[in-house]
C-alpha cells in the first residue's frame, strides 16, 4: 500500500496521547483565564496606566514574580495530576521562555524602527503579548485537533522544527555588525493599515487613535502594537509544534504560554542590552528545537509500528535536555563574553 492510499488510515491511536488519561475540568481552565486576566489588568493598571521608564529593580523583581507564580502553578499541577504532566509542563514552560528570549531581538528591532519612547514601551509590550496569548490559544486548539486524530501531523511538525532548527544555526553564525544593523520592514499588517489610514506623524502620549479635523488618526504606538502582535504568528510556527512534541495536552501548552508570554514584557527590559552577551542563544535553540523535532518523529513512526526498536524520549528526559542545553549556552555565553573583553 502506497503512502498516499494509506492516509485515511492515519488516525492517532487511543493509546498514544496522553491527553486522554489527563482531566482537566472546566473550571481549571476558568481559573488559568481569570490567573491569566488578573496578571494582566495587574500589568494594565500598574505599570502601563501610569507611563514610566522601568528600572532594572523593578523588571528584576516582576521576571522573578512570574517564575515563581510559574514554578506554584506546576506544583498545584502535580498535586492535581502527577508529575508526569507536571514535568510536560515544566518542559513547555522553559521551552517557550528560551523561545521567548529569542523573540525579544525582533521586538527589540520593532520598537527601535518605530522610535517608541522607553516609557510608552511597557504599553506596546502589554498589548502585543495579549494580542498573541488571544492568536495562540486558536493555534492550540487547531493543533489539538489535528494530533487527537491524525499521527502524521507530527511528521509535519518535526520536519518544520528542523528547518526552524538550521535558520537558528544561520543566525547564530550570521556576523555580529550585521545583526546589529538589521531594521524591520512593515508586514503586511502594518502596510494595510497605513495604506488606508490616516496615521500622525509622531506620538500623541500613550494614544493609540486621535480626532482632527474630524478624521481618526492612527499613532504610531498603535502600528507598533499591531507589528508586535501580528510578528507572533510567525513565532508561534515554531513554539506551538514543539510544545506539542512535549505533551499533548492543551491545557499545559496554553498554561505554559500563559505564564511565558505574560512575563515576556518584565524580561523585555531585563535583558534588553545584555542580549548581545548570550551569543550562543540560537545555537542552543537549534539544539533544543532539533531534539523535540526527533522526539515527535519517533512518535510518529511508533504509531506505524515503525522505528518501534529505538525508545521515545520521555518526560525526564526531555527536561533534562531541555534546562541543560539552556544553563551550558548560557554559561558558555557568558565565559566568550567575558574574555571577548580581555
């Protein structure tokens, strides 16, 4: 039977998910919304309303915050559901953190082409994250569709996460000058809107539209919020298939994101200036990004009975290779730094 013929045949077995033996009832899913929506009318109200240039106390203080509110809700996970959809969790968790930092360089980009004002920069931030929570929890349901039934899917995803992987090596190898000068071009999101608006020539406050004349005006904080956001589309090509390489669970990949994605803004301003010492970081993204890649293609090949001799990485180990391929780029980064100044 030809590959093509055999596709109607490629469902997910019962057995292979473990989503299936995981509970998770309504209102663990309406708790994590209102966690999710307190943290960010607490961001909404305390930090963007009153417009004000961080200090690297404050963005020190609220990154740790969100790690342990992170760590407290994979404990409350463990009691509830056993260690091994915590440790899923905790695996997605630093997954989409060290992806995030990632991020931070295009965000960094972005904010810099449209000459944001530091102080109106938590605002965009704050915006542009929630605008891309909102755009992945619809991937995550799309996704979770497809792998409940279709076991190729993460072919798919393995093979995405492998060129994901190789672009990681292209830009870690890319020459430093170059990087730096690197601008954002506007997407089609933001050609669109300044195609067919009007937009004013500088910031008006912590505005995002304005009345002159009797027209609305679009600011530029706005088309900055919309790049920030819409760029998340791209980024979510690749974290939302390697969450699902760690676990099959929904509520983990959403949770996960959560308290990634929320705390992106605090660790925006923690790093921003020190992320040219972590010049390893996408060589140690290529690494993680091909494991998981490996890891959904045995699991792939063990739903056709194939490859069935050569063992799936479980969930131990996929948090041991996860966390310590982070702390040996991070500690390898920081040992070139340190002698690139000598």
């Amino acid at each position: 039977m030809t590959f093509s013929h055999a596709l109607p045949q490629l469902v997910l077995p019962a057995a292979a998910s473990t989503a299936e033996q995981m509970q998770v009832h309504p209102w663990e899913w309406g708790a994590l919304a209102l966690v999710a929506l307190a943290l960010i009318l607490i961001d909404l109200f305390g930090h963007v309303v009153k417009a004000h240039e961080p200090t690297l106390k404050e963005a020190t203080v609220w990154s740790i915050f969100y790690i342990i509110l992170a760590a407290i809700f994979g404990g409350i996970l463990y009691l509830r559901h056993g260690g091994t959809f915590a440790g899923e969790y905790f695996a997605g968790f630093i997954t989409e953190k060290a992806l995030s930092i990632d991020n931070i360089f295009v965000f960094i980009i972005i904010i810099a082409s449209f000459k944001v004002p530091r102080k109106y920069q938590q605002k965009v931030l704050l915006f542009g994250i929630v605008m891309a929570l909102i755009m992945r929890l619809i991937f995550i349901l799309i996704g979770a569709a497809l792998i409940k039934r279709f076991v190729w899917v993460f072919f798919i995803f393995g093979a995405f996460l492998v060129y994901t992987a190789i672009q990681q090596v292209r830009e870690g190898v890319q020459d430093p000058d170059a990087a730096q000068t690197e601008e954002f071009e506007p997407n089609a999101v933001v050609r669109f809107c300044q195609r067919h608006f009007n937009v004013t020539a500088g910031f008006v406050g912590q505005r995002l539209v304005v009345r002159r004349a009797g027209k609305t005006l679009l600011t530029p904080l706005l088309l900055c919020i919309l790049a920030i956001g819409s760029i998340d589309l791209i980024f979510a090509l690749d974290s939302i298939p390697a969450i699902y390489g760690l676990t099959s669970e929904p509520f983990i990949v959403f949770a996960a994101n959560v308290f990634a994605l929320l705390g992106l803004r605090q660790l925006f301003f923690l790093v921003d200036g020190l992320l040219e010492r972590l010049i390893y970081l996408h060589y140690g993204l290529a690494v993680i990004l091909g494991f998981i890649a490996i890891k959904q293609m045995l699991h792939a090949c063990h739903g056709y009975d194939i490859l069935t001799q050569v063992p799936e990485p479980g969930t131990g180990a996929s948090l041991i290779v996860i966390l310590g391929t982070i702390i040996i780029t991070v500690i390898a980064s920081l040992i070139k730094a340190k002698a690139a100044k000598k």
